[in-house]
C-alpha cells in the first residue's frame, strides 16, 4: 500500500510502511543469515498479537524463503495446531525445510510441555515427507529458540 499524504504519516501508516518494507527484504529467494535476524523478522510478525498465532516460514532445499504464513489462529492462551495440515501446506509450498513459530501473548518465551510436545509431533510428520524442521520460535518479551537450546 503506497501513501500520498499532505502531512506526516500517522504512527498506524509508518507501522505498515515498516511492514512493507520487512516483508520485501524477505520475499522469495532471501535467507536469513543467522538466528538473531531469523528472530528479529519473528518477533516483528507475531511480536505484538494479542493472541496465539502459529506460523511456518517455508523454505527451499537451498534455505531460502518460498513463503511466511500465519496457520493458526488460538486465544489468549492457546492455538489448536494440527500436523496433517502443516505437512500438506509444506507440499503445497514444494518446501524441503521449514521453520516453525509461534507467539506467547504472556510475554513469557519459554515453552510449555504442550510446545514441546507439538514440536516433536510436527517433527515427525514432517520428516515423513522429507522435510526438515529447522527451527521452532517462541515470540514473547525475548525470543526462545529450539534449534539454539539444543531441543530439536
């Protein structure tokens, strides 16, 4: 969405101009190179729903962005997530790897047993269809990572 204003942009305006701009850096064919920017684009997307919101990144063979896609919608506290629907969206997307993610509206990043749970699952029917989980983020306050913690 492009803006011709008479004056300054209002604070909503700027936001999705960020938006924008965020969303082209990351297009098709872009990596992230480290975790901390693979986190900052998360913590950007999902950093200030106000409730659970679970997302998958798809990736190529090659680690570069096919697609950002916000799967899962939930409440305050959680979100139904369901296997079968992520393995047929990494089909769809001809994904060989994905990151996962998803925001805790507490603020709080560390994960429950049930996202840990969930993530083993998720792992495992995924590796069915050949397709590697890199990472799972949690987005809160702070930003925890599976990959990082050694839980994948």
């Amino acid at each position: 969405m492009k803006y011709v204003t008479s004056g300054p942009m209002t604070a909503s305006q700027v936001l999705e101009k960020a938006t924008e701009i965020i969303d082209e850096k990351y297009c098709r064919g872009a990596k992230f190179s480290c975790p901390e920017e693979t986190k900052s684009y998360l913590r950007h997307k999902l950093g200030l729903a106000e409730r659970e919101i679970f997302a998958v990144i798809y990736l190529d063979n090659q680690n570069q962005i096919i697609q950002y896609e916000e799967v899962f919608f939930g409440t305050l506290y959680a979100a139904s997530i369901y296997p079968r629907e992520v393995v047929k969206q990494a089909l769809a997307h001809n994904a060989g790897a994905v990151i996962l993610a998803h925001n805790h509206p507490s603020g709080l990043s560390a994960p429950s047993e049930s996202d840990k749970r969930i993530t083993k699952r998720l792992i495992d029917a995924l590796k069915l269809v050949d397709v590697r989980v890199l990472d799972h983020i949690i987005v809160g306050d702070t930003c925890y990572s599976f990959a990082e913690e050694g839980e994948l």
